[in-house]
C-alpha cells in the first residue's frame, strides 16, 4: 500500500495542474467557455462551420442591400454569394489575400469572426493536443488502480490466513496464548489498516476515472470474505468460552476495527455508482454478524 499510494498521489498532482481550470469551472463557475470546452471535436467543427456560414450570410446580404456595408472585390465585377464565402473562409483562416475587402458594418462581421473561430480553431487544436495526454494518463492510473487492488486483496489475504492460524491455535491449545492473542492483534490492525484506504480508490472531484463494476465486485466479495472469516474465529472462540472482547491485547483492535468498518463501508456504499445493492447488504449483514459475535459490551 505505502509503495503505491505515492504512486497516484503523483498522478493526482498532474491531473489537478493539467485539469484544475477546467474542475473549477465546473463546479464553482459553470459559464459559456466550459460549456464549449466540453463539446466533441464534431461539434467544434460544426460550430466552426457554421460561423463561416453566418458571417458568408451576413458579407452577401450586406453587399447586395447596402453596398457601403458589404465587401469590396478588388477586380472589377458584383459580390456573389460565392465570393462572400470564399471571404468568409480567408477570414476565419487568417490567411487574407487582400482580394477582397470589408467596408462600412462588414468591417465589424470580419473582426467578430475571426476573434470567434480563431479562438474555435485554437480549442480543436488543444483538445487533440490533450488528448494524448489524458490518454498516457489514463494508462499510468488504470496501472496505479490495478497495483492498489492487488495490494489490498494481497493483504487482506494474509489476514485471513492469520485469523485461520489463530483459530487453529486455539483449536490445538484449548486457550487463547498470548501468542496468538497477539497474533490477532496484528492480523486486526492489518485489517483496520487496509479498509482505512478503501476511499482512496474514489476521487470527488472527478479528476480520476471511477472504479469499474468488475473491479468493486471483486474488492466486495475480498472484504466479505475477510469478515465472514473473522466472524467465523469468533464464534469458535466463544463456543470455546473466550471473548476477544474480555482479552486486553485484541480488545481495542477488535472495537477499532468494528468502528472503522461502520464508517467505511457506509462511505463506500454512497461513493459507489455501481448499483450493487445486494453486495454491500451482504457486506453490511457480515459487519452486523461480527459485532453480534464478538460478544461487545
């Protein structure tokens, strides 16, 4: 856990300076510029489009209504539609060969126009430009996610094989050792510890993709059956007469632990967009099922 959590702290530092303007936006200053931002590159073509169509619009009406407001063509010859968008085009390139050229309120289309898809152009070039980026970092966090699973699911592993190893003592011994006791001990802190960062798979501000239905459900089912195994030892420690609850080194692992699964799992449910109602009922029974047999005071 400690070799990778620094890992996606580092991811998270250049998602926040490579997306921070746009989070903000989103969540405190929603406005026009982040509305279009968001748009597809279909969409910014589109848009793109349509102002060079507009202004063409605009360039053909203004030079056949009212000349002194139209283009001017420096060959002789009438403005056609044609030349209002070949006019239209130049201008929104930037390019202008100065074979045609705005008079009077065309003057003012012209300079709206090229403010308006230069800045369109500009977005489309950014967004492609940024699109490799999200990819790489995508990548390098789907890497992160799949190391921090296998992580947790390793060390929940070894914690049920402690709790077995504890319940084969007591099995052998007929009495809870301080040896074992401390063995729980360990095996408990271990748990608190894992379950403590189960939130660090999910980001609130979005800057990360969420964990996926595959991934929870195996996450559930890991931590299910680490509480279905403790639940287990404790009952074959009270069949016995031992309460891990009257034994001083387990106690307040135990309590700990019990109080930290409450708060985790009922996080873990709100943070999860999944849907998997009946895992986290289950997982919530076997918190219920552990507390009733640990036999707390």
């Amino acid at each position: 856990m400690k070799n990778v959590l620094p890992c996606r702290r580092t991811i998270q530092c250049l998602r926040m300076e490579t997306g921070r303007y746009t989070c903000a936006m989103k969540h405190r200053h929603p406005s026009l510029l982040h509305k279009v931002s968001n748009l597809s590159y279909e969409s910014l073509l589109l848009l793109w489009t349509t102002f060079i169509l507009c202004a063409a619009v605009g360039y053909y009406v203004l030079s056949v209504t009212s000349p002194a407001n139209g283009l001017r063509l420096a060959t002789e010859g009438s403005v056609n539609f044609f030349s209002a968008l070949y006019f239209s085009v130049i201008t929104a390139t930037t390019v202008g060969y100065g074979d045609v050229t705005p008079i009077g309120f065309s003057q003012l289309i012209a300079a709206v126009q090229a403010i308006l898809t230069y800045f369109l152009a500009g977005m489309f070039v950014t967004k492609l430009l940024g699109f490799r980026q999200e990819a790489a970092l995508d990548q390098v966090h789907r890497l992160t996610m799949d190391a921090l699973m296998h992580r947790m699911r390793e060390r929940l592993y070894v914690v049920r094989r402690d709790f077995e190893t504890a319940a084969e003592a007591v099995k052998s011994e007929r009495e809870l050792s301080r040896r074992t006791s401390e063995l729980l001990s360990t095996a408990l802190t271990e748990c608190q510890n894992v379950l403590a960062h189960l939130p660090d798979l999910y980001d609130p501000n979005e800057l990360f993709k969420p964990l996926d239905r595959k991934h929870e459900k195996v996450l559930l089912d890991t931590v299910l059956r680490t509480m279905e195994r403790l639940c287990m030892l404790l009952d074959m420690l009270h069949a016995d007469g031992i309460s891990l609850d009257r034994e001083p080194l387990s106690r307040e692992p135990l309590h700990e632990l019990l109080r930290i699964s409450s708060e985790v799992f009922q996080n873990w449910k709100t943070l999860s967009t999944h849907r998997l109602h009946d895992e986290f009922a289950a997982l919530e029974k076997s918190l219920l099922d552990v507390t009733s047999a640990a036999r707390i005071r």
